[in-house]
C-alpha cells in the first residue's frame, strides 16, 4: 500500500491541528476574510478546511491523485477547491495569493525549483507559512522502533538536516520567525495503531506482515492507555513563517 492509496486512513486519523495553532497562522497572514491562500501538500484537506472555516479562501494542492480524491471526497462539492498539482510547477499567475502555508509537508518539497515556483506565486509582501508537529514525547520514535523489528525501513527520511527558517532566508524571504505551540492529541487504541498504517513507513511492510505489527502495536500502545481508555500524544507544532520581500516581483 502507497502512501497514496492510504488517503482514507489518514483522513480517518490524522487530527485537525490545534486551534491555537490556526489561530497562529490567521495571525500571521492577517485578518482579511478574504484572503488568498494556496496550502500546498495538502493531503486530505484537514489544514485546509481548518482554515476555510475562518473565512480565507483556500485552494489547497497536492502531488498524490488518491490525496486529492480524498480531499474532494470529504469536501463533497462544497469549499475549499483542491487540485491536483506540483510544488514545482504550479499552474497560477505570478503573486495569486496572499499566504502560501504548508501543513507537515514542505519537507516533500523544499527544493529550489518548488520554493522559486511558491516565491513566485505569492504576490509581494505575502507569507509563507510552514507549519510541522513534532512529538513532545516518544510516540513517533516507538512506531519506528516497532515496525523495524520486523522489517528493514528503506523510506529515507526527508527531514534529514530540514530547517524551515533556514531554507526561507537562503531563498530571501524577509521577517523569518519561528513559533512554538504546545498541544495534545488524544486517540483511541484504533486509532492509535491506525495512525501508524498511515505512515509513509508503511509502504516498506509487506501485507504478510500487517497483523504480526499489528499486534505489536495494539501491545504498545495498551500500555499507555490512560484511565479514559485513550492514549494522549503531547505535541509541539512549529510554525515557521517568512515574508516576500514587497518591491519584489
């Protein structure tokens, strides 16, 4: 299974950010109601649907035609649109949007060519915003763990050396700051081991193996089942944004 052709299962398990957290990014890109946003590697539209309920007009992109068919699946005809597109080569007009953000994905995409087609698309004086979870604890790290036992992981990772800050300043975006929220996830045991399938690491597993892990995992995490029956993952969202110079074109 393709991390594609899990978009249903990320849909079902990955949460909606925090609302702090999109209140950070409203705050960054401004008031207007109807600002335009382009949040590129959007997935399922989890981000993106977030941040159309607080009145920007977003069209959300992604790469992956099981992502996008997904996305268009929950929206269900209504706001926001979604697009089948690359980073590198993005089909709109030269400054189209007001904010450009990017939800746990930019590392897919945090080469030369995409930054230069983002910077290009994003009319001056507009942010980028990257914004990426990160486990405050061992969760992440664990389902790694587990999952090697049983099978060599070859999906190398993209975060290798991945700075968001530095990657916008090399690209001479102006105003680059950094910001931390801390917030929690609570999920169910299903959930939980679902989460995991979700991951791109699964792709590595061969689908003889899927209950041994499985298991393994449901083991894992009933140990750290809290007294309401739920696991809860602490967070620390990053929020990386950086402005387009405004006598740039």
């Amino acid at each position: 299974m393709t991390f594609g052709q899990s978009a249903s299962l990320f849909n079902d398990t990955r949460q909606a950010y925090a609302v702090s957290v999109i209140a950070r990014v409203v705050q960054i890109v401004g008031q207007e109601p109807d600002a335009r946003v382009l949040d590129i590697g959007c997935g399922t539209g989890i981000a993106t649907r977030q941040l159309a309920e607080r009145g920007m007009q977003v069209i959300g992109a992604d790469s992956d035609t099981d992502m996008i068919r997904q996305a268009r699946l929950v929206a269900d005809g209504q706001p926001p649109e979604f697009l089948l597109m690359r980073a590198d080569s993005l089909a709109f007009d030269d400054g189209s949007f007001d904010a450009i953000t990017a939800f746990g994905a930019f590392h897919w995409f945090a080469d030369p060519a995409s930054i230069a087609e983002l910077r290009r698309v994003l009319r001056p004086g507009g942010h980028l915003v990257v914004i990426n979870k990160r486990d405050a604890g061992s969760f992440a790290d664990d389902i790694v763990r587990i999952v090697a036992r049983h099978v060599p992981l070859a999906v190398a990772s993209p975060k290798t050396g991945y700075d968001p800050a530095a990657l916008m300043e090399a690209h001479h975006f102006i105003d680059v700051s950094s910001h931390a929220v801390v917030s929690t996830e609570s999920l169910s045991a299903p959930q939980a081991v679902a989460h995991a399938r979700s991951l791109r690491l699964w792709e590595d597993v061969p689908p003889a193996l899927y209950r041994t892990i499985e298991n393994d995992l449901s083991d894992y995490v009933s140990a750290r089942l809290g007294a309401a029956g739920r696991l809860v993952r602490d967070l620390t969202t990053v929020v990386v944004s950086g402005r387009k110079p405004a006598d740039i074109g």
